[in-house]
C-alpha cells in the first residue's frame, strides 16, 4: 500500500486519479456499547426467531399489546362476508392474505424461483410515465400508476376473481475481478408477467421488482429527528467526495402535507403507519382510514362489484394495534464486536468509505412516539437518503422525488442473521446478490468509488470485511 497523501489538496487530486490509497482507519477494540445496536431496545436473540422479539425495553403491561399486534400481523385474513368480522374483507385481488408471509419471520423476502406458484414475498411495482394530466395523482402517490392494473401486480386474487398475472425472473450473469484474480459472477434479473387477467399492459409501463425489507427497528428510524438525517443531505456534492444524497419528499396521507420519505426501497413512505396501511391496502386489499375504496382499477369492475368488509376493513384500533408491533420489534445485538478480523473489516469499511452513506450511528429523538425509542443510541448504518446507485442497480422507475437509479440506503443491522431467520442470503432491492460480496460488487454510481476500493481488496481483506458485516 503506497504511502499516505499529505496535504488535503494532493489528496483530492490522488483520489480522483486513483494514485494514492489511504490506509485503513485501524479499530483495536470496539467502541463502548457497540454491540448494542438499539441502545436499551437491544435484544439477546439469535436464532430463527431474532426479529420476532419485542423491544428489550419494552415493560411487560406493554408487552400485552405488542402481542395483539402480532396477531393481525401475523394471522391470514379472509374473504368477506365471513363470521370473523374482525379480519375479513381480503382481496378481491392481492399478493398474500398475511403480512408475515412476505416479511418471513418478520425478516427479509426473496424472489421467486421456478414456475409454479406465487411470487409471494416478492412483488412487482408498476407506472407509466407521468404527463400533465397525472399531476395530481403524481403528487399524492409519487407515480402514474399503469391504466388497467394500477401501481402494483396482484398475482393472488379470491375464487371467482382472475389475478392480475403470474410474476416469473430469469437471469443473466457477468463476472466482477478483483485485482488478485479472484472472480466473482454476478447475476442481473429479467422480468417476465404471464397470464395476464385483464388485457394488455400500457406499452410504456414501468416496472420494479421488490423483495421484501426486515422489519427490525423501524420505529427507531422513525424516531431519527429529521435535522440529524439532513446533516448528511448534500444533493450538490459541495464536499466533493463524490456522494450526494437527498431526501425523497413525499406526500403524507394524513396530514395532506409533502414531507420526508423514510420507509420503503426509495423512500417513498413518510410514517411506518402510511407504510402499514399501504401494504394492507395494496398486498392484501383491506382498507384503511389512510387507504379506502377498493385497489381494483376502474378497468376491473368485476371485481369492483365483489362484496367488501366494510368501509374500514382494518379499523383505527387494528391499525394502531400493528402500528405498536411494527414500531417495537427489536433488533439483536452484534456478535463478536471484539474479534480482530471483525475490527480489521471494520477498518476496510471505513476505507473503501461505506459509511458514507451507511452512517453508523444515530440519537433518538426525546419526543419519540414511544417512550422506549426516546434518546436511544443506535446503530442501524443507514442515512435513509437517496443515492444514485448507477445503471447496473437501476429500475428505470421514478417514485416521487426518486429518480429510476436511485435508491434508499438499506439498514444493515441484523443483516449477518439474514440466513439464520430467513433462510437464504439474497440481498438488494429484487434479491439478485447470492450473498454479501455479490451485493457489494453491485454497487454503482456514487458508490462505483467504493466498490473499486473493495475490487483491490486481498482474500484475508475481503474475509475480513465479510466478517465485520456478518457481525452486524
């Protein structure tokens, strides 16, 4: 490794031409408290049921009601009319009839594989591109949703009623070196809808492909204050390390304002509640007093007509009730934060500049909805903001403020017990990545500078940076 660079000036220029590597920042223990990824919410659960667990601050009275919400979140609903009035209403069209069968153990989805059956903890976004006359609906849902099938496929639907289409996923593959010789192949997925039940698609439509996202800690983020999230906004590169990201803005149901998106792949959700609410809307076509009527387009009246739960299938106390359960599931602590291959791989995150965008730590706000996420010191490694991740990770579709290349930096913790809870390691927004070093060799864009850093990285480098992610 060539000598460090000086004076600030020479090491600009020796990063932009590639002539100078800083060494690693060295990390020869770990930091007070850092295995506690949540702060005091913190908990001591590593197996299959990791991100199932209740806030390890969370009071036993209040553990009552964090149970209640998992039933709703948990429990298949069913078609109405049906004797249980409390979880009836599914459908008519949908792509699951219970939360937890795309959040897997409330963890991450993958994508489809084979021919038969759903795409289940997959799905497929939809919109056409947005003239004048969609401003309005633009404004409100971020998108021009395609005419007949709206903003998203519903592949499962109730007897008597046609699914929208089935969702299938080929792939293509290309090969990622480092400068050792070791290759790595990467593959890049290839979208095909068959069997669609209502005609043919707009031929400009958009699509995106989205696995579904771990549930750990999201009241937490949503207790971020957004001044703290901002402070790391720089949508002009003005400190011209080549990393500019924003927030989405987006539009709040429930005040009827434009505010900051924090939620969802491209930050497209303001509140977890908008987010719980679009997903029972959406996933499972159950109303909410955020989200009512029916997702059936004004193209499908077969299934406009079908009987429905009522104007509020999920009422405001359901709601609530899967509000608290979503805003207090814990995160497991870190393993093995004193381990030296874990603290060197730390040091080679911070070099190759990750943290840049996946920022290590955070405060809780005071005035947090919940007492328990109040003034907590956490680790999630995200900023939440946009970042243009280049062509490679593009989905070509816009979603308010986000452009069709740019993304939403994903949360880390939790993310070395992914195949312990899920049962797989397929990461990113579609679940291309394998495994964790296909994931890192994706990254583009702003973070093409980061990617070829790792690219020059040994196998013991490579081994050790793995490991401090595994860690997490």
């Amino acid at each position: 490794m060539r000598p460090s660079c000086r004076s600030a000036l020479v090491l600009l220029f020796a990063l932009a031409l590639g002539a100078c590597d800083e060494p690693a920042p060295r990390f020869e223990q770990a930091e007070p408290g850092e295995a506690l990824s949540a702060g005091s919410a913190t908990v001591k659960r590593f197996d299959q049921n990791a991100f199932s667990m209740p806030a390890a601050n969370l009071a036993p009275i209040r553990r009552v009601d964090f149970s209640v919400g998992n039933s709703f979140f948990r429990n298949p609903w069913v078609i109405a009319p049906s004797s249980t009035t409390a979880r009836d209403g599914l459908g008519p069209l949908m792509n699951t009839n219970a939360c937890q069968n795309c959040h897997i153990k409330d963890g991450r989805g993958h994508p489809v594989e084979g021919e038969q059956g759903n795409a289940v903890s997959m799905l497929v976004r939809l919109s056409i591109p947005a003239g004048d006359a969609h401003a309005e609906v633009v404004r409100q849902r971020g998108i021009a949703p395609e005419p007949t099938y709206g903003g998203q496929l519903q592949d499962m639907a109730i007897p008597g009623v046609a699914p929208e289409g089935k969702v299938r996923l080929s792939y293509g593959t290309h090969i990622e070196r480092f400068a050792d010789g070791h290759e790595v192949e990467l593959r890049k997925p290839a979208l095909h809808l068959t069997q669609l039940g209502y005609g043919p698609l707009h031929p400009d439509t958009q699509f995106s492909v989205r696995v579904a996202p771990p549930m750990i800690g999201l009241g937490l983020l949503e207790a971020i204050p957004e001044s703290a999230l901002l402070a790391h906004a720089d949508p002009d590169d003005r400190n011209g390390d080549g990393i500019s990201g924003r927030p989405n803005r987006v539009y709040d149901q429930a005040t009827g304002k434009t505010v900051m998106g924090r939620f969802g792949w491209k930050a497209g959700q303001p509140t977890l509640n908008q987010q719980n609410a679009d997903a029972f809307f959406n996933d499972m076509g159950l109303s909410t007093r955020l989200f009512n009527g029916t997702s059936c387009t004004e193209r499908q009246q077969e299934c406009r007509a079908l009987p429905d739960g009522g104007e509020l299938e999920v009422s405001d106390n359901i709601l609530a009730q899967v509000l608290f359960y979503t805003r207090n599931l814990g995160v497991p602590a870190r393993r093995n934060v004193d381990d030296p291959q874990v603290l060197t791989g730390k040091g080679l995150f911070h070099q190759a500049g990750c943290q840049r965008c996946h920022v290590p730590a955070f405060t809780t706000s005071a005035e947090a909805a919940e007492p328990e996420l109040a003034s907590q010191l956490i680790r999630p490694y995200t900023d939440l903001l946009l970042h243009d991740m280049g062509e490679g990770l593009a989905d070509g579709r816009p979603e308010f403020e986000a452009t069709g290349s740019e993304w939403r930096t994903p949360p880390l913790w939790g993310i070395g017990l992914t195949e312990t809870v899920s049962g797989h390691t397929q990461f990113l927004h579609d679940g291309r990545a394998r495994n964790l070093l296909e994931a890192i060799l994706w990254h583009g864009g702003e973070a093409e500078q980061a990617k070829q850093t790792v690219l020059g990285f040994d196998q013991a480098e490579r081994q050790a940076l793995l490991a401090f992610l595994e860690s997490l």
